[in-house]
C-alpha cells in the first residue's frame, strides 16, 4: 500500500455524519427458528422465508442457497443468521450462517479517481470506518488521464483490460484489508463513488459515446449488481451500487460531493469545486443545481512545474516565505530530505511570493528574477535546488484560470453575483490538503468567511459510505442526480474571453478578494 | 413423441378458461425512443429503464443486457421491444429486440408426473395453447414410484442423475415444439405443475425429508428462478414459476387442480379426486380446504391386472356386456388388433360384469367362474384371449376400497355428510379418460348428478398455464396453499378398517349410490 497523501483516504470529521438511521444495502437477521414437527412441518426455505418477510417484506430466496438451508438449520439448532440484501424493490437472501453473527456485518465504501483507488472497510453496524487502503489506479499505465483511457478502451481488448486493471487494483486492496479468503466473504455489499468513465470501465461497459456527441453514456444509474457479476471479490451476491451520474461529465463522484456537503438542501446558495485530473464545479441551492466540468490539468497533483510531485515522503508541502527578506521556511512529508514540491507546497509558495511582492498581479515575476529557490541544492535530496520557474508559475496559472473563468461563467449564465455565495465546499485533494489561506490569497479559493470554507476531503467516499449505509441517502443521490443540470463550457465561446482574463492574481476582480487586498495593503 | 394418450394433453374445455386479465410472468413491450441530443443526452440504459417504469413500476437491468442495449437501440433506430420479467417484488429487463416484436411472446406450462411429462407451448399474448408435446418421465429407470426415487436420489450422485433425466425430458420435449435453438430463446416463461417430490429433483434438492418424519420439504413455494440456473432450455433469464405444494404430500399438481376446478370459491362443498400413481383427495369450499394423499396404485394405469396396459395403441379403452348375453362389444385405441385393457377398458369392463350380476357386491364371480374373456383369442393381437381374472378384480379392487376409505375417512373427521357434496371434480387421467357411469356404476365417482360431476382433464398442466399468465391465478394458488389442511391418514388406526370394509360395490354403503341402485333393480 502506498502512501496516499495526495489523496485524502481519512474522511474528513465533519462530514463524517452519523447517519439518523443504519438502512445498510445488506442487513443480517438473526432467526430462532421453531424445529418441525408433525404438527407445523413447514418447508425450512418457507420457514426462513416467511419469518424475513415479517420485518423485511418481499423475500426471494435463489436456488443455489435453498439446497444448504436445511443442513444449515439442523447443524445450528435453528438459531441461524441470514443476510438479506436490498434489490431494489424487495430482498434477497444471499446467506445464512449457524448461530448469531449478526454482530458482524461488512461492506466496502469505494473512491475510484482516475489516478487512485480508496476502499474502506465499513462495519454495516455501526457505519463505522473499520480500516482503508489506498493505491494508484492499474489502469494508469494504461493512459494517464480518461480521455486516453477512452482511446485504449478502443482497441482490440482494451476495455477488459482496463477493466481487468481496476478490478486488480480493487481486489489487492480488499485484501490488504481483509487478508483472509474466508473473510472477505463476509463482506457483503459495496458502494462506489467515481466518475462516469471510471464506472464504465470497471463494469465493462464501452465508454466510447462518453466522449462524442452527444455525449449519452451508456448508463447513469446502473442500479444493483452482484459483486460477483462485476469480479469484485467479496461476496459473490453483494449487491454493488453506484453513485448515479448525471452524465458524461458529470460523475457519481461529484453527486457523492454534494450530498455530502448538504448544499442541495440549504436556501443559502453554495459553490462547490472538486479539482483533480478533471475539475467539476456545481453551483445551487434546495431548489436548484447547476453543473459544468472540464479538463483541469495535473496543477495540483504535482504534474505541472519542474520540481513538482505528488504528495509523498519528500515532498515540500508547507512554505512559508518572509515578505521582507525572502527567505524560506518549509515542510517535507515524513521530515525527510525534500524531493520536489506538492500541490499545497505549491499553493503556500505562490501566495508568499504574491504577498511578498516577488511576483506581481499578473503573476510575474519582479526585478528581473525568473526563478524562486524554494529548497537550497544542499538541503535537497538530489543535492540540486528546488525552484519555481516563471513557466511553472505559468501551467498553474492556466489551471487556476480555468477554474476561475469556469466559475465565472457558470454563475454569470445563472445570473447568481458573487454575493450570493454564502458557502464554499473545496472537494477531493483540492479540499484536504491546501492550505485555506494561501489558496484564497492565490484566488484558487472564494475570499469568503473562513467559517464558510469547508473542505470535504474524500467526499466521494464519504458518499459511498452513506448510501452503503442508508437507502434515504440513495433515493436522495437519485434524487440530485435528477436535479443537477448540466451546463456545457466547451460549446460556449465566452469561457475563452473568461480565461484569458482569468489569469491575475487572486483574480480579474480585486473587489472580490477584500482580505487579500486588505492584508496586501498592510504589506505595502 | 409417445402417444399418450393415458395422460390427458389436451386441457379439459370446460376448464379452459379465459383469463379476466393476462398479466404473465414476462411481458414484452414496444419502445419507441428518442435518440439522444445535446439537450437531452440521458444515457440509454436509462432511457429505457424509465419508459419501463412509467408502465410497470420498478425494473432492473442486469449488467450482461447493459452493454448491449446503446447498440440495439441505434441499430434499430431506437425502435425496440423489451421483455420484462416478473421478480415477485418488480420486475427485470431480460431481453431487448430491435423492431416490434411484441406480438411473439411464448412460454411453457409443464406438467411434471411421476410417470409422464407434459409441455404445452403457450401464447403469452392470447393465453392460447399453441402446441403441446408429452413423453415418460426419463426418471423411470431410476424408480416407478416417488418413493424409489427418493431411495435413487440418496445414493452417490443419485440426486444429479434424477434432475438430469427430468430435464432431459423437458428439453426434448421443447425442441419437439420449437425445433430451432433461436426459437427457443423466444420462451421466455415457464410454470410447473408438479408434485412435491418432482420439484425437489427438477431443482436438485435433496428430497431425503420428504418421506421421513416429520415429512418436511426443502420447499413448498420456490418462488421464481432463472431457468438457466434450473437447466431448462429457454431465455436463461425467464422466470419459472412452480405452483406451490402444502407439504410433502401435497403438492403443486394437486394445489394447481383445486385452482383449476374453482372449488375454494364455492359456498357449496366440493370433492376433489386426483389418482395417478398418487392418490389425493380434496374436501372443502371457500372457507376450508382439508386434503389427504396416499398411494393408490397403478390399478388406473394399467399395471395391476394381468392384461393390464396403457392407453396406448390397442388397448382396449371402451367395453360394453349385455347383461343377458354377456356378449362384448369394445373398441380400442387406433382401432388396432386389441393388445390389453386400459384404466377406461377396466372400469368399463367392471360396471359391465356388475351390471349383468357375472360379480356380486363383494366383486367375486358368480356361477363357479374364475375368469371373463374380454377379447378372444383370434381378435387379440397376440392370438391368445384377453381376460379379467378374480386376482386383477382383487387387485383393483384394493385400489377402489384405499380411494373410498380415505374419502370416507376424511368425510367423518371433517364432520360432513354424504348429502353435503355438491360438486365432484376428478383429476388427472382418473378424470380425464373414464367413462362416468361405468364408474359410479363401481363406486369410483360417487352417485351425483351427472351434471355435478366435473372431468378436469390435465388441470396441473391447466393451472400451470393460469399461472403463467395471470399474476391473481399465482397468489391464487399460494393462498390455496396457505388454506389447505392435511390430513395424515397413515397415522389413523380407522383407515384399514374403513379401508376392509370399502371393497364393495359400489359400496358398502348401497343407500349412497340410488341411480346404480335403481339399475341393479331394473336388471333384476
């Protein structure tokens, strides 16, 4: 398991919400059942049947279960356990254990990002996080981003491949979890949280049309699949549900952020942002949601500048710069040499050389310079120095332009002013690890109340362990994926003009930015 | 494809009704889509689950349909016929056709026996019996009767075999009805009429229980099951419903006529009498429902006397003897050189030697004779006299004497009379093939007016087909289920003397029989 940092695998407390009732996608019933006799000699499938279908309604029972049934209740005394899982309209058994274990009850809450794979262990009892682990997506090698992932699906045998890869990265981390074959049978239901393509790919589903016209995924809403259709290895008859997307841009992940955040039931409208290899921006409030997303580039994974790199051991994840003298004080991962720079590295540098008058407005910058030494060649683990050049300074700026112009122009076409924003939601790697401050100082952040910034962290697998946990959380997934419009950026010719004059620091708009102007002010 | 005639395939007219409302098990239904655009680009899956929904409620989509319906739709200008499958609590797209195909929905009512295997090819759209086809039960090599099956089924592999062979039975018997592996993907339903001990073995469960005390099935309601997971040869996904059993003895067959002759619906007492090689019996109206079951022989089918057959070619199935005479006047099947006596033939041939006083009360010959040649030698086939001998009257005899005393048996402990019996429904080949009077004539049929006594031909086949077609006929039938009492009549002491004290004829009772009564004065 690697160091995940980058990706942030604790859901953050928060959100962490205890949800107001435990209606998990699969519920063990213990059953004191009644021996037969000549007097009440019921079928035992019948008996087991008809005793779930008083707390529990319609009960199916499949075949290749109704055989086991009888040894089971004789060997166990007939006190025995059955699991039922949800399929939607009713209940299906998919196990029953000898004795009592309705105390242990398992079920995964699964974060696919493009780049990295989160599974969390959860107790259906409880909700609580049991345990996770984290790794890079196989499918990387496959193609970095998920246009390139489209393309290999294309090719002969590219799609089982790609789907072949998430599966291995899915199945290692379900074991690193549950080490023993026997149990992860126990683990009996899964949720997911990923984007349109990510969902594709892991259910073999072609995800050619994602990216032409008119963009029709094959599935928004792929409902309950047996763990064991898909090839994820629990139990074969866990029921596997996905956050439902709204489209082809527009994933089960950024659902899974908003319903985390709330912000589809607050009156107050909101503005929530999750940068990662793609940026999605979702602005609205109870009664409306509007959406648009985009390519956002590696920026804040590291991919963008000479020295930058995912947030591992080594990398230079805190900066602080002296306006005055500018001279550096930072932080690595681990306390170990510095290797390169982090995405909140980057975002703390920025805004000290912002503050510090080292770059200007524009982003550029002063007296000449065209590099800033972050880390000094002897302090570095390569024994060279760690900079930031003008052209890193200049990918960034693309991406924060992006952002901003994106952002812009959503709330222009809605006709909502920034004054109306009264909460800001910061999702993903984008939401955890950045240092609030400094991002607002940059403009990658609204200049809000500080209050009214809230990071989510993993929201896309704190959402999948809701809806893992409650059916109210589904039909409310369902229902926002329903509410959400999607707004088209790339067919619109005014995000250029938006991004192009994007490009300041913290924004086109000082009024906007008041702290920052303010704490400007007191530098100059 | 055996003539079999000694099963009835043809389903009773009286009894065919047509149903108030077809819903069958899988339904089909035209959608005309609209093919995505920019402004609605939902993705496909979706599209067609919702249509669905509009119509009937909560629908499925399994993920090996998934990846096929973005290329149907566009082959077939999304113009498409979905089949929707009942799941008990909603229902599952199993199948999408280009085109309207909505008028081609077939499947299969079976009748599972002991001894014979019926399959009838239904229209699902009209409920119309489109063919039927029928052969032995291939499980007859391996026992004659259910107990010497369940004596097969607890030896190494035993189980695997008897589920094999019935199976195979049923495979053959569908490509006789559909010659073309495509077409019989096109059955997409199937419902099982069946005693308990045949579901057990076409499911592969372990019918050990069945004949072991307290005589507890593995299941009476099965529910619905892919037929892929079964082994039938149809849609894989079609749902195959099994008409419900009460209890080991009990079963589907039985709960399947009792629906078919709508004696649950009737203020008036009704007697319902099923001999094959079970024998069961039914007494109630539409407020009880009390049944027994026991062995009955093959006395019916042709195998206690020494010239006994089947309703084959040749069989001697209609006889006449002039009281005064004894001259035969007889017909036989196809019209071929006589080559034994069939179930109709016996009792023909009984009513007759009674008739003309060649037997007395107690069934024995008068005059010093042994023996009653029913066909000469130089008629007979084999070229030597067809006969009926006091040890087959005896044999038969033991059969009539079981079938009256577990009646009257089952009378008395309910408490109602001989006067209270309204209606008298015969099932099976017992009521399909023998001729009416010559069997109250014997005291087979209790002595009602003609007109009360009720021939349901093959009404398991019969309620199978209801309840493939009508969702009301299947809770119908397991509330049918749920109402039934059984009455154990190997645990009653009275039965052997009931049982010694039935071998009269008609009667022991001659006061119960005034019309054989009347006749037996007029040939005096």
């Amino acid at each position: 398991m690697l160091n995940m940092r980058n990706k942030p695998v604790i859901l953050a407390e928060q959100v962490q919400t205890s949800l107001a009732e435990l209606a998990p996608l699969t519920q063990k019933v213990f059953l004191s059942l009644t021996p037969p006799t000549s007097m009440d000699n019921r079928a035992d499938v019948d008996q087991v049947r008809q005793r779930l279908e008083r707390s529990h309604g319609s009960v199916s029972v499949p075949l290749e279960l109704m055989s086991k049934i009888p040894k089971i209740c004789r060997s166990a005394g007939w006190q025995v356990t059955a699991t039922l899982a949800d399929i939607g309209c009713g209940w299906k058994l998919i196990d029953l254990e000898p004795g009592d274990t309705s105390g242990e009850q398992l079920g995964l809450a699964i974060d696919i990002g493009t780049t990295t794979v989160v599974v969390y262990l959860i107790d259906l009892g409880s909700g609580a996080v049991l345990g996770h682990a984290a790794d890079y997506n196989g499918q990387i090698s496959m193609g970095e981003d998920i246009l390139n992932r489209i393309r290999h699906a294309a090719e002969p045998d590219g799609l089982r491949q790609l789907q072949n890869a998430v599966l291995d990265t899915i199945n290692q981390l379900i074991r690193i979890l549950c080490p023993l074959p026997m149990e992860t049978n126990k683990i009996t239901a899964a949720a997911i949280g990923a984007n349109t393509t990510m969902i594709h790919l892991l259910l073999g589903l072609d995800p050619a049309s994602i990216c032409r016209a008119p963009y029709t995924p094959t599935v928004n809403n792929p409902g309950l699949i047996p763990a064991g259709e898909i090839g994820i290895d629990i139990h074969s008859l866990a029921p596997v549900y996905c956050l439902p997307s709204v489209g082809s841009y527009i994933g089960g992940d950024v659902i899974g952020g908003i319903l985390v955040s709330g912000m589809h039931q607050q009156p107050d409208i909101s503005l929530f942002v999750d940068i990662g290899t793609n940026g999605e921006i979702v602005l609205g409030n109870e009664d409306w949601l509007v959406a648009c997303a985009g390519a956002a580039g590696p920026a804040l994974e590291g991919g963008v500048t000479t020295f930058g790199m995912r947030a591992e051991p080594g990398a230079v994840d805190h900066v602080s710069i002296n306006p005055k003298t500018g001279w550096v004080k930072y932080s690595t991962i681990g306390n170990l040499p510095a290797r390169g720079i982090c995405g909140s590295g980057l975002v703390d540098t920025l805004a000290g050389l912002f503050l510090g008058g080292f770059i200007n407005r524009t982003a550029r910058f002063q007296n000449g310079k065209s590099e800033f030494v972050v880390v000094p060649a002897h302090e570095a683990a390569a024994g060279e120095d760690i900079i930031i050049s003008q052209v890193d300074i200049n990918n960034f700026m693309a991406t924060k332009g992006a952002v901003n112009a994106a952002t812009d122009l959503l709330m222009e076409n809605v006709g909502c002013p920034w004054q109306d924003i009264s909460r800001f939601y910061a999702a993903g790697a984008f939401g955890q690890y950045l240092p609030i401050e400094s991002a607002v100082t940059i403009g990658l952040y609204p200049d809000l109340p500080r209050s009214a910034i809230v990071r989510l962290g993993n929201s896309s697998g704190e959402a999948a362990r809701q809806v893992l946990l409650s059916r109210a959380k589904r039909l409310e997934a369902e229902a926002i994926a329903e509410k959400v419009t999607y707004f088209e950026l790339n067919a619109n010719a005014a995000f250029m003009d938006k991004f192009v004059g994007s490009k300041f620091l913290p924004h086109t708009d000082l009024q906007r930015y008041p702290s920052v102007n303010k704490r400007l002010q007191t530098q100059l």
